[in-house]
C-alpha cells in the first residue's frame, strides 16, 4: 500500500495531482508530524511522476496564497448556540419562500446547457472548445464577422481556436473578448484569465497566478485555501440540489482549506464536521451547519 495523506476527504482522491495536493493541505495543517513528513517524503519518491506532481502542488500552493502555517485548521472547535433550532425554522421559511427563484433551472432553450452536477465539453464550428460548469447554458451567435457567444447562466471555461474573427463572451451586461486565450467566464462577472489574452470592455486582464485553482472544477475539484466558510457553502451549493445555510453567520468567517471531489459533493460537508467540528442536519431540499 502507497503512503497517503492521514488527512483527506472521505472519498479517496485517485490521481497524482490530486494526491500531491492533498499532501500539501496536511503538511500545512498545523496538524503534521514528523512521521508524516517523512512519509510524504516516501511517497514523493515512489517515481518520477510522484516528484512531479508533489512539485507542482507546492507551486499550486504557493500561488494560491497560502495563509500562515494552521491558520486554517487551529481554529478552536466552534461553541455552539443553544438555541439554533430557531435559526432552522427561519431557513425552513426561506425555503419555501424561495423555492421557485434561488436556483433557477438551467435555460432550456439554451444552444447548450448543464443539468445540476453535470460538466459538459463542446466543440464549436470554428475548433473552439467550451467546457459548461454545473446549472451552465450557452447560446452560439456566430456570424461573417465575429464570434459571438452569451452565457446565460452559471460558468463556462473557453479554449479559443485561431480565427480572424474576434472571440466575445456575453454575460453580466459586460462583453469578454479572448485572443488564443482560455479563460473562464461566469454568469455573474467573474474572469479568469489562464492563458493568452483577454479583456473585458477595454479593460486588459492578466493571467490569474491561482488560474489552475479557480479553474480546477474542469478537473472535477474544488480547491479552497483559507476561504471563508460562507463562501465555500455558496460554491457547493452550484453543485447539488437545495440549500446550505448556516445558523450563526458568525460561522461564515471560519477559514477552510482543502481539495474536495466533485462527484461527491456531500462528501465536503462530512469533511467539515471532521475537520472542523461543525455538524449538518439535513432537511427536505436544506442542509443546515451549525
């Protein structure tokens, strides 16, 4: 049996990437010891493409900000109200109140779209590759003098293959236009530039240092470091049927580190009460932390 990380999410992560990462979010824990740097040094020799991957994760690492050594993890477990039962209630009502418009249905419509969970690749007339996030939908609108493409909904991630004409993403009222570039595009604004040119109006973007992270979901992960917990449930809420909330906001600041599975989204949430003493109750369509 091969050296793996003591620390992981609870469905194994397979390839060597993901296990090099995986290796990276214990050794800065706070939580390593001696024995498992040494076996994270075993498991780093075990070949040429061990090495590889382990050097690639501590660059990914690296780029992606590491906060100081168990800034994430040495959080002391978090004491809970009392009373949460209220708080569920409340989000019960907000339920129900919302069920029709917090997460829309994809737009079925689209030219192309993603069911919730569903990752779908594309190849467009000109060679250009799209590859459709979870809830995603896509409408083409080439013509003689551009190529011309509105992202209805969710998140696409954009290979463009070489043409005279210009490459232009719709989406948010703002018009994204790549040259030989991948770049990722969401619904709501938000640009990674991974390579190549991009600009958004006149605005030039550089390449994003943490562009593999941001963009990891194309590999069907979820990378976090040191992200506020609010936000981490707001992102696995794209990826499942109804909603996460929290009882106490005073939770949402709590920073969470860690490469989770996509396949298995419910698989983060078991992590979280692991790793960080929280606990979820479920509910019909709601899962509540506390």
């Amino acid at each position: 049996m091969t050296d793996t990380p003591t620390m992981h999410p609870p469905q194994p992560l397979s390839d060597l990437s993901d296990d090099a990462l995986d290796w990276q979010v214990l050794l800065h824990s706070g939580h390593a010891t001696a024995a498992d740097q040494a076996r994270y040094q075993r498991w780093c020799q075990l070949s040429p493409a061990h090495a590889e991957a382990a050097l690639e994760a501590q660059a990914l690492w690296q780029d992606i900000g590491q906060a100081p050594t168990a800034q994430a993890f040495q959080a002391q477990p978090i004491r809970r109200r009392r009373h949460w039962a209220a708080g569920i209630a409340a989000a019960v009502v907000l339920l129900v109140a919302g069920v029709g418009g917090w997460q829309r249905a994809p737009v079925w419509l689209a030219d192309y779209y993603t069911g919730l969970g569903e990752r779908r690749s594309i190849t467009l007339a000109d060679g250009s590759r799209v590859l459709l996030n979870s809830a995603s939908a896509l409408d083409v609108r080439y013509n003689a003098s551009e190529r011309r493409v509105a992202l209805q909904a969710g998140e696409a991630l954009f290979e463009t293959a070489a043409d005279p004409r210009p490459f232009v993403v719709e989406t948010a009222g703002e018009a994204v236009q790549g040259s030989h570039a991948t770049f990722s595009v969401r619904r709501d604004g938000q640009v990674v530039l991974a390579k190549g040119e991009a600009k958004v109006g006149e605005r030039e973007l550089a390449v994003a240092p943490d562009a593999s992270a941001q963009t990891a979901w194309q590999r069907g992960k979820l990378i976090f470091n040191g992200k506020p917990l609010g936000q981490v449930l707001a992102e696995l809420e794209r990826y499942q049927q109804g909603r996460i909330l929290l009882s106490d906001q005073k939770l949402a600041a709590l920073e969470v580190s860690g490469v989770f599975d996509l396949d298995e989204p419910q698989a983060l949430l078991r992590t979280l009460e692991q790793r960080y003493g929280l606990k979820v109750t479920y509910l019909p369509w709601l899962a509540v932390v506390h």
